[in-house]
C-alpha cells in the first residue's frame, strides 16, 4: 500500500522508480490500481488523487523504498528517520 502525495495517478500512465539516492530503478506504466473499501475487501479503480491509499501494479523491481513517479520528477520524496 502507498499514499499519493501529489497529483494524480491514472492506469496505463507511464511511471519510474527512484531510489532514495536519486537513481531510477525501474521503469513501466500503472497497469491497475487497487484499494481497499471495508466490506468489499480491494477495488479497482481507473485513477487516484493525492491522499489516496492504494495499490499500484506494473513495476516489477520497485521496492517499497522507492518513489514511484512520473518519468518527469527527478527527486525522490525525502525518507523520514525513525529514532
């Protein structure tokens, strides 16, 4: 699961990863995008918005570390330290 924190994300849009140093790890398109609705258990949906938490298919060398964006951003979002 993951949290959209800008813009918005529609299947078949095309998206990079970038590691936490800035490297592109994988490349490829959205091909579905899943959430979950209580009852109902996961539900596919032809896009997200920023806030959303979803499920993303379509990279297969992501990691969960990774920023998955658009083939424009060329900084990944800063990681949070844990203490």
């Amino acid at each position: 699961m993951c949290s959209l924190s800008s813009g918005i994300a529609r299947v078949n849009d095309p998206v990079i990863a970038l590691n936490r140093a800035g490297e592109k790890v994988d490349t490829g398109r959205i091909t579905k995008i899943l959430t979950r609705q209580g009852d109902l258990g996961r539900v596919s949906l032809e896009m997200a918005i920023a806030g959303d938490i979803v499920q993303i298919a379509g990279l297969a060398k992501a990691s969960v570390s990774d920023t998955i964006c658009s083939p424009d951003v060329k900084e990944p979002i800063p990681t949070v330290r844990l203490l």
